[in-house]
C-alpha cells in the first residue's frame, strides 16, 4: 500500500510538471529603441528573447521589460517550432508585468492555464520555469525562499514593490517565466543582482494579483502613491521631544511628494503611530504577516482611489485621519521610459528636449555622477525642498547640430531653460510657441542657473532652419 502511495505520488507530480511545461512558452521581441540624443531618428533594431506563461484563454503574463518596444513579438510553445505572432494587450512598468494576446487566439484553447496561489514561505522550495537565453530548450531549477521584502525594480529605475528571493537561477532569457510551488504559480521571475552570486529575484503573486485587479476595468492606472519620507524615532529623547508617551512608537514625516495622498492630509513633523490597523514601529516598519517589513507594504497593497486610515500625533494631539491614494506622475520623469518615440523640437540646430531620465542618461554611462549637477538635482532633490517644484524649467538643450547660425553656442548643452524671449518655458509647447511667436531682431535664451543669455539672430535663424533639417536627415523639426 506504501509503494502504491509512494507511485500515486510520483505520477502526480510528473502529471502537475506537464502541465506546467506544456503552459510555459518562449517570448522573442524583436524591438526598435528610439535615441534620445538624435530622437528624430527612426531607431535601433535588435532582437531578445523571453518567458511567459499562460493565465487564461489568449492571456500570456510576462516581464513588461521582455515586451518592452516591441515592434513583433513571436511566442513558442514547448515543443512546437510554429511561431506565433502576438501583441501587447496590457503592460505595467511600473511593476514589470504585461499580458500578451496571441493574433490567433485559438492556440491557446488546448493549454492549460496555470493557477496563482500565495506568498511562499520563508525557507520553502520553488522551481522556476523558462527559456535561458543560449538555448530553446524548457529549463526548470530548484531554489528555496531566502527573504521577502520591499526592493528596487530594476526595469524603471525607480519603482519599489515587493520581491522573493530564491537560490534558484533566474538567467536571462527566464525572465517572465513562472515560479512554481505544489504546481501552482508563486511569482514571476524577473530580475538578478550582479553582486549576489547564485541568487534571484522573482515578482509574488501579491503583486501579480494587485496588477490584475487594477486591470479588471480594461484600463491600467498604475500603483498608487503613498507620497510621504519619514524618519525613524529610535531615539527616546526623539520621541518624548514629538510627545509621545512611554509604549508609542512610530516614525516622524520629514517631506510629503505634492500630489500624493498624504499630502492632502499630512504635514511636516506629524507622528505616522498606526496605518490601516498596522502599528509602525520607530524604525518604520510593521508586522505584516509575520514578516517585519517597511511599513510601505502597506500602501502598496492598495489601488487607486482607495482609502488608507492612518493614526497620528500633531503637535502632541491625537487623531485620525485618511489618505485617498492616486498614481504619482512626477515631472520630470525620473523613471526609465519604453514604449515611446521622444518628444524634441529642433531650431537654429539647437536640439530642445524634455528633462527626463531618458534624455540625462545620454550624458554618459555614469550619467548619475557625470552630468551637470543641476540635472539631477532638478529630477531628484527639488521636489523635496520647493511646494512649486512642478513649476520649474523642464526643457534643456540635449546637443548643437553644427551650422555657422549657431556656432557661438556649443558650451550651453545640457543646461536648463529659464525663459525665451522674456517668456517662461516650462515646456516644449511653450518653447515653440516663444520662439516661432517672436518677431524681434533676436531670440534670447535666457538659462537656468548662472542667468547666461543665448542670443541668435532670428532672421538668419528662420533662413536656416530647412537647410539644417536637409543636412542632417531630419523629417520634421518636432515631436511632442
């Protein structure tokens, strides 16, 4: 009876395996990366390849960085050598995920869709799925759950959610392929660290499910915001200096993103003591399913337009208060950008682009470090010091296409605009409207931070204008 239980078991098992192989498939993208330096240009073309998994009828998730501008996508099936052309029917970069649509739906009839089911448990063993890149063979390895807590999202740069480590390789070319416990999904995996030798990341389904939800209406919005930097109270003295009494604990507000949820009900210097029915503790963090994470983890679980009860100490008084959270779109963008040709506008061979990630990280590879400070500092730091921060400059001149119209001017690239013409610009549609609204003998380009002024002679710059676009190729002057 034992070895029949024993034999029972090991069917089950190669039984649950098939089904998994047979759902897994192999992604190619052939894609076409636009240049944020020549932005006019068509693009550069080049081919990767990926994993994915089916979740319904002609539903395929994946990594929203395997799909990411695309121009054909082809899926595989395990041991089908047919390619089948397929599209991008949702994506969310901001959590890396997307889902895939086959052009003939009818492929996938025959699959078996694969199940989601919870959070694995610390020092539990899973098995991931995909197709490493150096071959088109189904791979599988085994792993076991090392950590689970709130990490960076390599694909924008910027994004935090939670993430699953595991022992298990995760290569590239694995990328989207599932994570399997007891034959069900657990994660996606997704990402490696250069510095962490045999370790891998993979999304949880917490995260899948939260992607899915936002998608239920056809539409997604994207993670919400919660919008607050805090400060941990380790320190007693901090914390009798807040008001709090003995048994307290919690984290003060240093800065709040405008626009956010917190900001509405929020202020500088307020006590954050419980959110949504979780104590924070004074080094930030809370007990979220027997796991001590940032209290970040919270926020996080939640959708647009949703509710998020906090409790609070002003000034020594005790209250309630609720945030209703909503997508942060920051300008300038701060994230890395796919799926989109870039905005610009050319005149006088001057080359006028939005600040955004995209257009510093032309600068060089240590772009960070590398650029002009001021960049960076208006992306990243602004915003925690000035309420108008949405305000400010966001067009920068990313290059000079050579011409003797221009030829005075090739130390200003990479420098902020404060005004054109004695007109504010804040965007590339304001730029265009100064400069082609201007009927003085000149134009002045008045910059950002040292107040140097650019001077071109408008009737020669208009005399020019087409003569630039023929030399360099360019087949219209913007884009925005």
């Amino acid at each position: 009876m034992r070895r029949m239980a024993i034999v029972c078991m090991v069917v089950l098992s190669l039984g649950a395996r098939a089904q998994v192989e047979q759902s897994v498939v192999r992604i190619v993208n052939q894609y076409n990366r636009f240049s944020w330096f020549t932005p006019w240009d068509s693009g550069s073309t080049g081919s990767g390849s990926g994993s994915g998994f089916v979740i319904s009828k002609n539903r395929i998730m994946t990594n929203a960085h395997v799909v990411s501008d695309a121009a054909m996508l082809l899926v595989y099936f395990h041991n089908d050598p047919t390619p089948y052309p397929a599209h991008v029917a949702a994506i969310g970069h901001d959590c890396d995920l997307a889902i895939l649509e086959l052009n003939a739906p009818a492929r996938t009839e025959s699959v078996p869709a694969l199940e989601f089911d919870a959070l694995p448990a610390l020092r539990s063993q899973v098995v991931t799925y995909g197709y490493p890149t150096g071959g088109r063979l189904l791979s599988s390895t085994a792993g076991v759950v090392s950590r689970i807590e709130l990490q960076d999202y390599v694909h924008t740069g910027l994004d935090s959610h939670l993430t699953v480590q595991t022992d298990a390789a995760i290569n590239p070319g694995n990328s989207g392929g599932p994570v399997i416990q007891n034959g069900k999904v657990v994660g996606v995996a997704f990402q490696g660290n250069q510095q962490l030798e045999n370790m891998g990341f993979f999304i949880p389904v917490k995260v899948v499910e939260h992607f899915l939800t936002d998608l239920a209406d056809g539409r997604y919005d994207g993670y919400p915001e919660f919008g607050a930097y805090t400060t941990s109270l380790d320190s007693p003295a901090a914390r009798r200096h807040a008001g709090m009494v003995e048994g307290e604990t919690g984290v003060r507000i240093e800065n709040l993103l405008r626009g956010c949820g917190a900001e509405a009900v929020l202020r500088r210097g307020d006590i954050i003591t419980s959110i949504n029915g979780y104590a924070v503790a004074n080094n930030g963090t809370v007990d979220w399913n027997g796991m001590r994470l940032d209290f970040n983890v919270v926020p996080d679980q939640l959708q647009k337009g949703d509710k998020l009860p906090l409790r609070i100490i002003r000034d020594g008084k005790r209250m309630e208060v609720e945030a209703t959270l909503s997508p942060y779109n920051p300008l300038p963008a701060k994230a890395n950008l796919y799926d989109r040709q870039p905005s610009y506008f050319v005149y006088a061979g001057l080359v006028f682009v939005p600040l955004n990630r995209e257009t510093v990280k032309t600068y060089s590879n240590d772009w960070f470090t590398d650029a002009p400070q001021e960049l960076i500092h208006e992306m990243y730091y602004r915003h925690l010091e000035e309420r108008d921060f949405l305000d400010a400059p966001q067009v920068m001149i990313i290059r000079r296409l050579d011409h003797e119209v221009n030829v005075e001017e090739a130390l200003y690239t990479y420098r902020l605009i404060d005004s054109i013409n004695g007109k504010r610009t804040r965007t590339l549609a304001e730029t265009i409207e100064a400069i082609e609204g201007n009927t003085a003998d000149q134009h002045l380009i008045e910059l950002q931070h040292g107040n140097r002024i650019m001077a071109l002679d408008r009737k020669q710059a208009d005399a020019a204008h087409l003569e630039i676009l023929e030399k360099y190729a360019i087949p219209k002057d913007r884009n925005l």
